[in-house]
C-alpha cells in the first residue's frame, strides 16, 4: 500500500493486527509501546473493540455494558485516534450475541428461549434472539452511534450469527416470523424427517443472511459505500454450517472476508488452514482480500489466553495461511502480558509478508484436481455426524494429495459447471446429498472429458437427505446400491480383542505365487497385469481396511481390482486366520467413458479411514486413484523426503510455488522444526513464463533451471519451515 493508494480500504490493507480488549485494559493499556508495535510489525490496519456485549466508549444507550474500568473515558476513540495518527485503517470491532442481567431484565422478549420458556445462557450472559429487536433496532442503533463519532471504516463481528443449530428458539418473534415464512410451526425437536425441521434449517441460514444485509445498509448509509460490515467466519465448514452461515451466499455479497480461524484445534491440522484459504477464495474470488485472525496466544487444548503459544507452532499456521492467500492479523488477548514471548513472533513473519507482498496477492492457483464440497450434503447428510459423514472423507482426500504431492482445489458443488474447464479429475468424497441438477452437471463435466473419483454414499441422497432407491450417478460409476453396508461411520474400537473391524482388502490379480514367501501350493496363477491403480503395492495381496464398505453390484463393462475380506478373529492369535478368505463385493469399481475420462468409485471407505488412522496403503490408493484419472497433466513433481504441502500458482510471466514443510508435526504443540532436502522439483510451464531462473524469496537465494518437454526443473536443497519459489 502507497500514500497515494486510492482503492478501497478492503483492498489495500494487506497487514492487520488487533489487541483484543478486556475490560481492565482501559487502566493498563501501554499505548506508546502498542503504537511502536504497530510499526515494527508493519501492520496497515487495527481492528479495535468497540461495542456489543462490553462497550469501550461512552455510549449514549444506557443499556449498552461499558468495560468494568472504562470510567468516562473514550477508550475506543483514542486508540482509533492514534492508529489515524499512523496512517492506518479501523475496523470497530463488535462482539453482540448476548448481554448482562440488566438488559434482559428491561427487554426479557429480546431474547432466546427454549421450548418450556427459559432463557438460552452462555455464562452469566443472556444470549439475544437473531429475530429479536435486538438485532432490528438496537444493534444497528449501535452502529450508526460509532459511525457518527468515529467513522471506522468498517466493522467486524465473531458472534453474529445468534444460537447454534443445537438450540431452536421459542420466543414470539421466532414463532410468528417462521410460520409467516413456512406455514409450519416451530419443530419440537432435531428431527431431519420432519419437514418443519428441514424448513427450519433453511430459514435459519436465510435469517443470517438478512442480518448480514441489514447490518451492510446500516452502515453504508450512515459511512459512505465502503464502510463495510464484515461480521468473521470460520475456515471449518462444518462450523460455519453448525452456526447458519451460508459461505457461498456470504461471498456473493463480500467484499473482503475477515477469518476468524485462528490455530489448528484437535480435529484440524496445519494444511487445514490452507485448505480454508483456497475453499474461500473459490467462492469469493483470488482478486478479493482475506485477512486472518492468527492467534500468537495459548498452544494445544486448552487454549491459554494469556500464554504465548510456541514460535514454530504460530508459524506454520501463518505460513500455511500465505500459502493459500490469506493475509495476516496478529491476534493477542489482552494489552498486557506476563508471558512476553509472544511478542517476538509476529515480527519476521510481517517483515517478510511486507517485503514480498507482491507474490502473495492478485495470483491464480494453478491446478487440475478439484475437490467437491457441498454445504447442504453437509447439512442434510450429514445432519447429526458431519463430521464423520462429510469432513472425514473430504479430509482423507485432501491429506493424501498433499502426502502425494498433487495441486488441488476445492470446489463447491454448484460451481462444477463453470470451472469445469480447469479441471481434468473431480473427486466427491461421500457427497451424499444431491440434487438432480447438480448431477446433471458432473454427468456434463464427465461427458466433454472429465474424469471422476466418489465414493462411499455420494448421490444416494436428494437435496434433502431423503434416500433414492440407487446411485443417482448410477450410471456414472458402473455400480449399483444395494441399500446395505458392512462396518460402521465411527472410530475403530479401542479394544484390541474385538474384531469386527478386523477387515482387508483383497488384490487382483494376487501375485503371492511369484513373491518371496512361504509357498503351499494353492497359490493362485499370475496369468493378467495389475491395473496402474495398485502400484507399489507389488509385494502384497491384502491392504488393511477396517472401514465401511457399500455393498454395490458392478456392471459387466467395469474393472473390480479390490474386493472385500470380511472380519476375523484378533485374539486369540491362535485363532487369528481368515474364515472367509475372499468374497466377490467390490471395494473399488473402474469405468473408462466414451470419451477420455475416467471414473472410479469406492466401495470402501478409504477416504474417511486415510483422515482417521493415516494408514499409509490407503494414502497411496488414493493417490494412484487421482494419477490414473488425471493422467500425464499434473502440473507440478516434487521428489524427496518429508511431509510437503504444495501450492502452485501463476501471476503474468512467472510461476509462485509454496511449500510448506510439515515433516514430523503430530498433535502436540510444535516446538522446532525438521529440515528437509534436498527436493526434486519440476513445473509444467506455460506459454508465457521463461523458466530460466528460480528464486527463493525464503532463503535468498537463485538456484539453476533447466527445461525438459515444456516442464522446469531444478533442485532445492533445504526447506525449513517454509519456502516460496518464483519461477520467470
């Protein structure tokens, strides 16, 4: 951003930071030395607290909570004043789903209740009903009093969206507005059969987005066209869809996108914030902004507050985040801290965003996998195991393209028709619910020569989570629904001695016959080749599964090269052999189209097992499922050892590769890093882009390229955290 950068704030801001204000800080806030850190972090926009549930002003709306240590004094105002002083953006920050005893005492009606009339608390709070007055008049009232004295240039709020989809509220606003809009009343209880309930669900998500427009006109009108109302977001889809916020809807009305995704939890890993990225830029578009919230405080669970959390934890976060576009907003509870630790890390991280922000914005992903998701299939068929039925399969799929280091893309559903042309391979994974439409339009992708990967359950479900009598893609995949499963959605039980998850995978052709082992005799004749699909797994003829198998029925024109061994005894080992040794279901089905592309299903489940054991056989399958269906046009080849996450993209002239090393990261905080090297790499290059020289904005460095069949190689020596290559 220049001094004479006329765009709007949402598009020039690149740096943010934000001390999240409690209500002591008012007698405690070092605004010399926050100011010093505004600068060294080179930060160019503060997202200040505001108001909502705590004001930080001294609001003229006597229900309106000021901090416990406010007093008179303006504390919002000065330190807006100061950042204006330093040349930067303000975001007036608001937090106001719920409020003391007072308010509800004054306005009990304003406020959620359940179906015997006792009101929703979190805490000592009052939660406030998002069909309420509160939302109406008061909050928007709040708005325009902050406009009028600061005139922020926008605002932000984490808790905007009201009661969770556990809570159905009962109050008179609710009951009245959602029989006005279904004709139903309210639904007694979380039942997805109901079609009340089902109402409910959609006219939740439209009642958030009401709040999302209103909140917009309210601002616009009291701040000019940019004075925006960003709300924040999550990265997790499944909690965006727990809370009724519609991503899709969000980004077709967003001009920027405030995450707020601040560190891994314990069912979400590093990738997943890069995962997050690429999801909203998809929806929102690459030219658009995307600042996240990216937490320098707490490590692990629980989270500490006011705890510095380990550097190399909080730094793979952020890098991941740069890795898929995200801009960065340090993120401190507090103003003041005993553990000082935290302070030093966002520093570099800003330093070197500031000093390459130009490779970090206004780029396009180059890839040629696409993986679907579908917020509603989350909603309707999911319903209450999500993340089992959705976010499992989708995470398998994801992790084993990064383990293979394959380039992919999410892509929502319904936008299959419209990137369709950047795609060579679509993956579903267990997208159960399906509308006809949108079967119809991977039925087109496939049909002008797209290929095809699914698995588990996808298209056996309408758009309402109501079962059909087959496959809705059918045809598709050259398999057939039976109606029946063998194995469960859930973990692997614990005990060792049960073995109704003791299940495999049996190869076809088996090659035992011909591989150094034990020999009886009744080994079956090698007499075919394996397909490509089972490379690497030469010396074997069993692959350990222990998931959920579809019972399907394969068409004649298929290739089945896996089938199911069903379970048999672990202990004792003495009894520990295979009853039933083979069985003719299929965990794998292959179809080649009329066209050239290829479609594979799976039976098996092993996307969502991938997510939940990281069974090594089952990672490689699925990436030998995504190089047989997208053939020779992967644009990207990194050879050598570690755990690499791999992000390529173009800008006019050149090539971005980022790479995130995440090599012996587990589940507890990350304390240092593991360097890896060297890599082997080569990039498909287009027309426009030379590939005579790579750079290494990391290291510093230049390394030698040399070109081969239109592709760039060279060999980068080290990577340790991370590393972004430009290649011209």
């Amino acid at each position: 951003m220049t001094a004479t950068d006329e765009r709007p704030w949402y598009q020039r801001t690149y740096r943010w930071g934000q001390t999240n204000l409690t209500e002591v800080d008012p007698v405690r806030y070092d605004a010399d030395w926050w100011r010093d850190y505004w600068r060294r972090t080179q930060i160019q926009g503060v997202i200040v607290n505001a108001g909502g549930i705590v004001a930080y002003y001294p609001s003229a709306f006597p229900l309106h909570h000021r901090a416990e240590f406010l007093g008179e004094r303006d504390f919002f105002g000065e330190i807006a004043a100061a950042a204006r002083e330093d040349g930067l953006v303000v975001v007036a920050r608001m937090d106001s789903n719920r409020a003391d005893e007072a308010f509800f005492l004054e306005h009990p009606d304003w406020f959620a209740v359940d179906a015997s009339g006792r009101p929703y608390r979190a805490g000592d709070r009052y939660i406030a009903c998002i069909n309420s007055p509160y939302y109406e008049e008061y909050l928007t009232g709040i708005l325009r009093e902050i406009i009028d004295r600061y005139h922020p240039e926008g605002f932000a709020d984490n808790s905007w969206s009201g009661l969770d989809r556990s809570h159905i509220c009962y109050c008179p606003y609710c009951a009245r507005n959602f029989r006005d809009a279904t004709g139903h009343t309210l639904p007694r209880a979380h039942d997805w059969d109901d079609q009340a309930y089902r109402e409910w669900i959609l006219w939740s998500y439209e009642r958030r987005i009401a709040v999302w427009d209103l909140n917009n006109r309210v601002t616009r009108q009291a701040g000019g066209a940019d004075c925006l109302w960003v709300g924040m977001n999550s990265g997790d889809v499944i909690a965006q869809s727990q809370r009724f916020r519609d991503y899709p809807a969000i980004c077709e009305r967003a001009e920027i996108i405030f995450l707020d995704y601040q560190a891994r939890h314990h069912t979400a890993e590093f990738q997943s914030n890069a995962q997050a990225g690429m999801l909203i830029h998809g929806l929102l578009g690459w030219d658009k902004l995307i600042p996240e919230s990216m937490a320098m405080y707490g490590a692990g669970q629980p989270t500490f507050r006011v705890g510095s959390k380990p550097a190399p934890e909080a730094r793979l976060w952020v890098v991941e985040g740069f890795a898929s576009g995200l801009q960065p907003w340090w993120h401190h509870i507090g103003a003041y801290h005993e553990d000082r630790r935290q302070y030093q890390t966002a520093p570099p991280l800003f330093a070197w965003h500031a000093a390459h922000e130009e490779y970090l914005i206004d780029r396009q992903p180059v890839a040629n996998v696409g993986v679907v998701w579908s917020r509603r299939s989350v909603d309707f068929h999911g319903r209450d195991a999500a993340v089992e039925r959705a976010g499992l399969p989708q995470q398998g799929v994801i992790n084993a393209l990064i383990r293979a280091r394959i380039p992919y893309l999410p892509v929502h559903i319904d936008q299959i028709s419209q990137g369709s042309e950047q795609f060579q391979t679509l993956i579903l994974p267990n997208v159960g619910a399906m509308s006809d439409e949108q079967c119809r339009a991977v039925r087109a992708f496939v049909a002008a020569g797209g290929s095809l990967i699914a698995s588990g359950e996808t298209s056996l479900y309408d758009e309402w989570g109501d079962r059909r009598t087959d496959f809705a893609l059918a045809d598709l995949f050259g398999a057939h629904a039976s109606g029946v499963h063998h194995g469960s959605l859930g973990d692997v039980d614990p005990s060792w001695e049960t073995w109704a998850n003791h299940t495999y995978l049996r190869l076809a052709p088996e090659l035992r016959a011909q591989v150094d082992g034990p020999q009886v005799g009744s080994e079956p004749a090698v007499d075919t080749d394996r397909h490509p699909v089972l490379d690497g797994f030469e010396q074997t003829d069993l692959l350990p599964f222990a998931g959920r198998l579809e019972v399907v029925r394969a068409e004649s024109d298929t290739v089945v090269p896996l089938t199911y061994v069903p379970p048999f005894p672990i202990f004792p080992p003495e009894t520990s052999w295979m009853r039933h040794p083979s069985t003719n279901l299929p965990a794998l089905v292959l179809k080649e189209t009329s066209g050239r592309g290829r479609v594979a299903y799976l039976a098996a489940d092993l996307d969502r097992d991938y997510a939940r054991d990281r069974h090594p056989d089952h990672a490689r399958l699925l990436a030998n499922l995504v190089r047989w269906t997208t053939g020779a046009s992967i644009p990207l080849c990194v050879d050598g050892r570690g755990l690499v996450d791999c992000h390529l993209f173009r800008q006019p002239g050149r090539l971005l590769l980022h790479l995130v090393n995440l090599t012996g990261v587990g589940n507890a905080p990350v304390a240092e890093f593991t360097e890896i090297g060297p890599l082997t790499i080569s990039v498909c290059l287009p027309e426009d882009v030379a590939g005579r020289e790579a750079t290494l904005l990391v290291a510093g460095d230049h390394l030698p390229v040399t070109r081969d069949d239109g592709r760039a190689c060279f060999t980068l020596p080290a990577v340790v955290d991370h590393e972004v290559v430009v290649i011209t």
